[in-house]
C-alpha cells in the first residue's frame, strides 16, 4: 500500500511539475520568441539544484514547500481556465448627472 501510495503521488506531483513547466516554456517562447529560454531554464536548475539540497538537509521544510508551489500553481491554472473576465464594460451613470 505504500509503495502504491508513493508512486501514484510521486507520478502526479511530477506530471503536474513538468506540465507546469512546459506551460511556462511555451508562453516565453511564444512572449519572447524563444530569447527568455535559457533564463527560464536556469531558473528550473537552480530551483531544482535548492530543492535537492533542501530535502536532503531538511526534508519536511522542503515537503511543505512543494505541497505549498503545487497549491499555488493548481489555484492559478483554475482562475485562469474558470474566472475568465467578462468582455463587456460596466459603465455606471449617476442619477444626478444631468444630460444635456
């Protein structure tokens, strides 16, 4: 059962990483035409160079600290894809304004 467990989480959490990933790398290709690539890719080694030592040093600090980036990532990709801005405009007239 733990071995089921962990393999089914550790297969989610990395899908739902590179994914992310994969998103990010597509919008700063198609913002920058492909210019930000290299920046976007040492940002994700440094990230993942920290990430590795924070788990080796202290594994429950780094544990929280990817159930908090997955959180965070998975409420943004639902605001994205649900709370779309409506196109119209709200213009308020007040009662008092007089036309004319």
């Amino acid at each position: 059962m733990q071995w089921t467990l962990a393999l089914i989480a550790g297969g989610g959490t990395a899908g739902l990483t590179k994914g992310l990933m994969n998103t990010l790398r597509i919008s700063s290709t198609g913002i920058s035409g492909g210019l930000t690539n290299p920046v976007v890719s040492t940002i994700e080694l440094l990230m993942a160079i920290g990430l590795s030592v924070l788990a080796l040093a202290l594994p429950v600090v780094a544990g929280m600290s990817v159930i908090g980036f997955l959180i965070i990532a998975i409420q943004r990709i639902w605001n994205f894809f649900f709370n779309k801005p409506s196109s119209q405009t709200h213009e308020t007239v007040s009662p008092s304004r007089e036309l004319g």
